[in-house]
C-alpha cells in the first residue's frame, strides 16, 4: 500500500493538513516532512512503539539516538541541562537553521540531539503536533538524505503513514552538528555551518545592559560601550528592558544627550528582556536592584555574570552605598546629562575588562 501524500504550500501551510499529519504523529503514526535542509522522518519519541518502528524502518539500531526537533529556542531548556554562554550564542545566531547542538540531557550521563528548523512546515508540524518530536533523515541508513519527496519515497513508500510535498529543500546537506559534551564545541557533522563559524561566535564576548524600558540608561550604556569599541569585532554589546511592552525607540532626551557626544542613537529600537539574551551574556550590568532581581528570577544561574553597573563608578568614602542608577525620565536635561556621566565612568572601567 502506497503512503498518502499531503501536497503542502511551505508559504503558508494549510492549517487542516498540517492537522492531519500532527495527528498522524500523535497516534503513533511516521510522516516524513520537509525542512530547510533535507527531508526528515518526524515520530513521536516519547512513543516506545513508533521510536521502534523509526529504527526498523530506517534499517537503524535501535541504540543509536534521533535528534529532536523544537519550534522555539528557549525550549531547549526542556531537553538540555547545559547553559554555558557559549551554546545560547550559537542557537541565537543560527536557530531557526541548520544546526543540531548535542547536550547533556536532564537524565545524568545521557546526551541530546536538538535542532529548530528553518522552515515553515516543519515548525508547524512541531506545534501542532504537542509531543516530543525525533526527526531522523527520511532514507535508510547509510544512504544519502533525500531533498525532495520523491527521493524520500524511493525506499519509503508503504512504509510510512503519511508524506508531506512541500516541494525541494534549500540546502541539501544535513545540517551541522556541535557536540558541547567534548571539551570545547565540536563539529562533529559539517553542513553549511562550519567549525570556524562555530568558533567565531561562541569566542565572541556578549555584554549586555539592562534597564525598564530600554529607553534611556541602558541605551547610554550600549552606544557608549560601542563608541568605546568602534573597530573590534570581538564584542557584542545589546540592552533591553525589563518592562518593554511596544516597540518605541530611546527617548528624545536621551538621543540628545548621546548626540553631544557625537554618537547617533536615533534608530535604537526597545528590546524587551528575553531569556536567550540573558543566557548567552558573558557579562550582564543591570541599572538597579530591582532589576538585578527580576533577572534573577528570570534566569538564576547568571548571577555570577551579573553586576549592578554602578559598581563600576567611584563612591565617595564614607558615604551611605548607592548602588542604583536612577532613571532620569521626565527629569531635566541636565538630569540626563547626570545619568550619562556616571554610566560613562562605568562604561569605562568595562572596556578594560574587554
């Protein structure tokens, strides 16, 4: 018996067959499926029958892992218990793509395959399908990876419940994977990713400022360090905000102050705090105490990079500690220029930690 084919618009997938073939999964079922790279079996893994029957069908040991497939970065931490800068540097850089990270899992002494596909089928299939996806290759072992349906069905036909068309794939190469259980990343499979991408990004220092709005404080903090910075590649500087709810850009009086020093902030756009970002920080200066707070409620784990920015400025002896950087919004000009000053000396003190 033939396996039923769903003919699938990568643009904008119809919802009802990307239904269809979730549901296949859900059941227990086999779908191959496209991604950016090559075609690709997906099963339900947390299925020990479907699991089994992937290996039978791919003429694979059973003791050899599937990779798995997730629809978001953060989700990693579902799978994964390692959270070194490093890793969240590269799924930033090339999630969704053509990268597999290998990790340690939640279950000590075991490892993880994980990847995010950059491709809109295979993302609404892992959403919609609400399961834990393994998603090996669609051919047999040993034999080349498919970039088309047809390729896929050559050995695959019957044996497979479901198969989605969405046409030819881009790249046709597995991707890469990066094994962060070896003593530095490695690449142990090149795709279109190489170990000297690999190495660029993970060595690239990340700093990060962060204030409420990403409107004024840590928009100083992030064009000051850059100007500081101007010519080297080897740093990566960014703010956000803990309470960014719409995109705005920096305020006018902080653009204004910025000017004075020939620096142009006038295309900031606001950030709001996420997770990947606080994770692949080498080095984190929050405004206030608060804020220190409510990254470490987001992220515990980061607090040995984490420091309050004016720590950095120098505090007259005898003097009462102040470690907050008070917002200047609404204040006067003069206000700003205040607030700008004391980042500056911190800003600083940092470029020499650079």
């Amino acid at each position: 018996m033939k396996t039923k084919v769903l003919k699938i618009n990568p643009a904008v997938p119809e919802p009802e067959k990307i239904a269809e073939a979730a549901r296949m999964i859900r059941q227990g079922g086999l779908v191959i499926f496209p991604t950016e790279t090559v075609y690709g079996i997906a099963v339900d893994a947390n299925n020990p029958k479907a699991m089994e029957r992937l290996s039978i069908v791919k003429h694979r040991s059973s003791a050899k892992r599937f990779s798995i497939l997730v629809a978001q970065r953060g989700i990693i931490e579902n799978y994964g218990s390692y959270t070194e800068p490093d890793l969240y540097k590269l799924i930033d850089k090339y999630w969704p793509g053509p990268l597999t990270v290998i990790v340690p899992s939640k279950t000590p002494g075991d490892t993880v395959g994980v990847r995010m596909p950059d491709h809109t089928i295979a993302l609404r299939l892992v959403e919609e399908s609400a399961c834990t996806i393994a998603a090996p290759s669609a051919n047999l072992e040993d034999k080349k990876a498919p970039t088309n349906l047809p390729e896929a069905l050559q050995d695959l036909d019957g044996q497979v419940d479901l198969a989605i068309d969405g046409g030819p794939v881009e790249f046709g190469i597995s991707s890469t994977i990066v094994d962060f259980t070896k003593p530095k990343p490695t690449v142990t499979r090149e795709g279109v990713i190489s170990q000297s991408d690999v190495d660029r990004t993970i060595h690239k220092k990340t700093v990060l400022f962060v204030c409420t709005g990403n409107s004024c404080r840590s928009v100083m903090a992030e064009y000051l360090l850059k100007a500081k910075l101007v010519g080297r590649n080897d740093v990566e500087v960014i703010s956000a905000g803990t309470s960014v709810f719409f995109k705005s850009g920096a305020s006018q009086e902080t653009i204004a102050v910025l000017r004075e020093r020939g620096i142009n902030a006038v295309a900031h756009a606001a950030k709001s705090l996420g997770r990947i970002m606080l994770r692949k920080a080498d080095l984190i200066f929050a405004m206030t105490r608060a804020h220190r707070m409510q990254i470490l409620d987001h992220v515990p784990y980061v607090e040995k990079r984490l420091y309050l920015l004016k720590e950095f400025c120098h505090q007259p002896s005898g003097a009462e500690l102040d470690l907050d950087i008070l917002d200047p919004i609404g204040q006067s000009h003069g206000a700003y220029q205040d607030c700008l000053l004391m980042i500056n000396e911190a800003v600083e003190k940092i470029v020499g930690l650079l």
